[in-house]
C-alpha cells in the first residue's frame, strides 16, 4: 500500500518496506500533503518492492491506505532511497 509523505519524513514501515518513491504529479505543485500529521510540506508517493515493479510495468495510480485517497504518480521514474 503506498503512503505519501515528504521527503524529510520518510516512512519506517512497519508492516512494509519503502524503499523506492516517484513524483506525483506536477509535483511540487501538487495536492499531495506529507501524512506526517505535523508536516505541511509537498508529499511524494513511497512505494513497496511490489508496488515499484507495478510502476515499471506502467502502473501510474496507487491506493493509499483505508481507501482514503488514490495518488497519481508522474512519468519520472523511480528514485531509491538512500539511508
């Protein structure tokens, strides 16, 4: 299940392991809101393994958790997060 969060508060998962995240779009003019509950700032799209193959396979829309929202990631790519 992707998350949305900025990129200063990157998710810990600890049901899922979020390795890889993509731009929304427009990003960062976007309508996409860190989940952070203190955090104002523009969120990414934070991916599972299975959710980045997904987006390599042309995947775009992603769920969020409780079916609050969908995300609509742009064509940039995939980044890697680098702890």
């Amino acid at each position: 299940m992707a998350l949305c969060r900025c990129l200063e508060h990157v998710p810990k998962g600890k049901k899922h392991n979020y390795v890889y995240y993509v731009y929304p779009i427009g990003y960062p003019n976007t309508a996409l809101i860190c989940g952070n509950p203190n955090c104002d700032n523009p969120g990414v799209i934070w991916l599972t393994d299975k959710e980045a193959q997904e987006y390599r396979n042309g995947k775009r829309i992603f769920e969020g958790p409780n079916n609050f929202t969908k995300m609509k990631a742009g064509d940039n790519g995939l980044n890697r997060f680098k702890k």
